[in-house]
C-alpha cells in the first residue's frame, strides 16, 4: 500500500482500521536502541504493549548495532536505518522511501527532541495522519547560550514542530518548556506524559555479594553509583572531583559508573590523572541496573547540568537507594521518598561529598517494600505509563475518525 492513494481512501482506510483492524501501526524515530532512558522505557512499552492491536517500528540514525536490536525482532518489530542525518536532502529522500516502502504508518512518534521538526515535516507530506513530538530532556538553558548558527537552526526545528505535529509529548513540565515554548500549558496540543519502569525486578531478592566480586568490589566497599550515558550533560568530571573528596575521608569508597559513550576515553584518562584508578568501576552498559542498585550501589549520584525527567531517578527510588542529585532536575522526579537530598551545583565537590558520606548515618522510616509500593501507584509505574500512553493513542486516532466522518457526511 501506498501513501499516494487517494484522500477517500485514505478516511475509509482509517476508518475501517479503528473498527477492526488487527493492529495500529507506530513508528518511532530514535539515534539507536541502545540501553539509555528513552530507548529502555520504549523497549518497556514494547514488552507490554498488546503488539496484536500495536504494531511499533524504530526508525534509527545509525546503521551499527544496537543493544536492544536483536530483542526488538524477536518482538516482531523492525528496526529502520535511516541515515545521512547532517545531508537534509539525502535524509529527505530515505526517509519518504522509508514511510512509503515499510508503510503506511497511522502514527510517526519521534523521540529525537529538535530534529523531531524536520522528520515530522516530511511525514506530513507523505501523509502521515498522526505525528508527535516527544520531549524528553531540558536543554532550555543549554538553547538560550548556543551559538548562531545553533540557534537559527533550534528555531528552524521548533518552528516545523508547530506547523507539523499533531501533538506533542513531554517526559516532564520543564522538557515540555524546552520543545514547546513558554505558552505550552495554554495549548492543548501538548501534554506531559511520564515514562515509567517495570517494577518486576526490584520485587526480587539479589545476592549483592556475587555482583560486588564480579565487578571486583570489596564486599566492605562504600559504592557510590552513577547511571548515564558518558556525555556532557551528565557531569562526569565532577563526579570524580567528588570521589576524590570522598576517598579522603572514606578509603573503601569505590565508585561504579555505568553506561558508555563519547567521552568514556577522555573519563578514564581523567580518572588515571587523579589517582583514583583503584577506586573507579567502568561497567559498560548493564541490562541488571535495577539489581545493581538494590545490592552493589550504598548511595545514586546524579549531578546532571539537566535532564527531562531522569529514569534512572525512578529505578533509584524503586530500589529504595539515597539520592543525591543535581537541584536543576525537576521536582516532578521526587514522589515523595524520604531518600532523595538536592544539592546545588554551585556548591563544592567536597561539600557535595559530605552529603554523600551522610547518607550512611541516615535512618529511613520507612521500609523498602512501603518505598516500591508508592512507586507501584504512581504514574511511573510501566503499567500505568502504558495505559497512559495507549489512552493516549486511541484518543487521537478516535478525533482522526470523527474528523474524517465530519468531512464524509458534509
């Protein structure tokens, strides 16, 4: 089937696709697959999702390998290289082919925050009914202090993001700011909607001291944990003046850093540098963050320049871990735990390391099965988050077929 039928067609097609169509078909647009926190809560919603009523492709920018490839197909779902991301011209054409050889899709979701604009405009010509824009991270401040030529092009996009998406998602009120403007909550188009987690593996029991001797962590180790992609946005190189800090006062402190990335060489020079070789854990990426963080990690270390609403924040509550994090991030992350501590990044590495040092003394009142309970009711739930997001499908699938049927009875 082709995009180029008619616009009759086209109304009975998704008319009768809402009726009794066996599936809606979504694709999404993403860098890659890999283990970072959109692409873990896709690979969450994809799990659970009825994939007999949605069918979720994943269009990517790289023609590499990705972590969560092999796990997609398995799935039944595709994973669609388009490349040339920097030759508009040549992206353009892939991307039409693209739509129109693997389609038609009722929905393009895409994930890849300003270059959403430019994906969105060309699936509007290709007549794509149902095209979203999903925020999720906070580059406000990091926008506003671009270069020239970076701003001109950050306007470009968020103008096509205004004329072509149907809607727009947010992962948080501060992300929703950054892709939509000031004026976002007096417009309908755009909502937030939170990414959640499956929960699953924090309900299990975990022998920390068989992951603490693979990862060669001393079983009396004080491990402060970091999950995130090795990238500037993450803050790593403060991360390492604050174990400095901290192995002065606290010589058993090893630091685990997960993830992987751009900057990985230049942290591992660094941290040869600083002396702190014997005390810092590169661990790549992990498919067992969750059960890293309830039995190998003593305290969660995020002091991001900015986020949208970070994942890992949530898995850290899950697992009932303190959480000392970055006072940038929003609130929205925060459900009420006696575990999270925001510190300000105008503050001192060493001040930063006597609140991470202070955790040890901390007594919590609350229990960790009570802590996953009130994660469980939240929004941030997968359950919960997925009925969320497919209330949100059909919603805008059924407007498309009331329009439809409006135009049809004129």
């Amino acid at each position: 089937m082709q995009y180029t039928r008619s616009k009759n067609m086209r109304k009975q097609n998704h008319h009768h696709m809402l009726v009794d169509h066996p599936s809606i078909r979504i694709l999404h647009a993403v860098g890659g697959m890999n283990r970072a926190g959109t692409e873990t809560w896709l690979m969450h919603i994809l799990r659970n999702i009825d994939r007999d009523r949605f069918q979720m492709d994943f269009l990517v920018h790289t023609d590499q390998p990705c972590a969560y490839d092999e796990e997609i197909r398995a799935l039944g779902s595709k994973i669609i290289p388009c490349l040339d991301r920097s030759k508009p011209w040549l992206y353009s054409r892939n991307l039409k082919r693209i739509l129109r050889e693997y389609g038609p899709y009722d929905i393009v979701h895409s994930h890849v925050h300003h270059f959403s604009g430019y994906i969105l405009w060309l699936a509007k010509q290709v007549g794509v009914p149902i095209r979203i824009a999903h925020s999720h991270n906070d580059t406000f401040e990091v926008d506003a202090h671009a270069s020239f030529l970076r701003r001109v092009y950050t306007t470009l996009m968020k103008g096509f993001i205004q004329g072509s998406a149907t809607t727009g998602l947010a992962a948080s009120r501060v992300a929703a700011l950054a892709l939509f403007g000031d004026d976002w909550e007096n417009n309908p188009r755009w909502q937030v909607l939170y990414c959640g987690i499956d929960l699953t593996p924090f309900k299990t029991p975990v022998d920390g001291l068989v992951l603490r001797q693979e990862l060669g962590i001393p079983e009396d180790a004080f491990v402060i944990g970091h999950v995130g992609r090795f990238e500037e946005q993450k803050n790593h190189l403060f991360i390492l003046e604050i174990a400095v800090s901290v192995v002065q006062k606290e010589p058993r402190m090893r630091l685990l850093l997960i993830g992987d990335g751009i900057l990985r060489p230049m942290i591992e020079e660094k941290v040869k540098q600083m002396g702190l070789t014997p005390y810092v854990v590169f661990a790549g990426l992990r498919s067992d963050v969750p059960q890293l963080m309830q039995s190998v990690m003593d305290v969660f270390l995020l002091p991001s320049f900015h986020e949208g609403l970070p994942v890992v924040g949530i898995e850290a509550q899950s697992a009932g871990l303190p959480f000392i994090l970055s006072d940038v991030i929003t609130e929205e992350l925060d459900r009420g735990l006696p575990l999270i501590r925001r510190i300000s990044l105008s503050q001192s590495a060493l001040q930063w390391s006597v609140f991470i040092l202070n955790t040890r003394q901390s007594q919590l009142n609350i229990s960790k099965p009570e802590m996953l309970k009130i994660i469980e009711h939240s929004p941030f739930n997968i359950q919960n988050s997925l009925t969320n997001l497919v209330n949100f499908y059909q919603q805008k699938l059924w407007g498309l077929t009331q329009v439809i049927n409006e135009g049809n009875s004129k």
